[in-house]
C-alpha cells in the first residue's frame, strides 16, 4: 500500500486523545481514502473571524482568519453532507483530531 504511513499515524492518532501523535495532512488523508476507494471532496476553506463588543449583538469587525483545507468524506447528499466533515480551518480541528482520525478508522475497517 502506497499510504501505509499515513494509515498507520492515523491508527495511532486515534488510539489516544491526548497522544503526541500527530494528524496526517488532511491532503495524504485524501491520497489514502482515493488509494482505497473511499468517496471524499477536498476543498479550499476560510474561517471567517468576529469580534464582538462585550453584551452586544452586533459586529465590531468581522475579516478572513486563517485559511486551511475542507475534506469531506463519504456520500454526499448536496454541499457539505458528508459522513465526516473536516475544516482545517476550523477553530477546534487540532483539539477534534483524534476523534476524526478514529472516525476514518472506522469508515476503511469497515469497507474492508
């Protein structure tokens, strides 16, 4: 298998929430999911950042925060319905990892 690596660090960043394993990039993790056949849509994202004034429901200053990868993964009913959702650019991607590694792991053990 051409990916084994990026298989084997996601096996490892699911074994444990707080392991220093690292997350593959969401760009191999779609050169695995197309190397095993798995249906998934790679995008470009943007996160868009507000702040607020304090108590107050309107916008200060709303600007482009940081850029990153969208990935979803499984069938698709329409934009963004995917069995797994990833935003690189999201604010809790690095703390959700682990979670979504597993959830990776599941969808090919159970393809196979």
């Amino acid at each position: 298998m051409e990916n084994q690596k990026t298989l084997d660090a996601l096996r490892k960043k699911a074994s444990s929430s707080f392991s220093k394993a690292r997350m593959p990039s969401i760009k191999k993790i779609k050169d695995l999911l197309d190397e095993l056949g798995i249906e998934n849509y790679l995008d470009t994202t943007t996160n868009v950042v507000e702040y607020r004034s304090k108590g107050r429901t309107y916008v200060n200053s709303r600007h482009n925060g940081k850029n990153g990868y969208y990935l979803g993964i499984g069938k698709s009913h329409g934009y963004k319905c995917h069995e797994i959702n990833m935003d690189s650019s999201d604010s809790y991607y690095s703390w959700n990892t682990y979670m979504y590694a597993g959830q990776i792991i599941n969808l090919i053990d159970n393809k196979k």
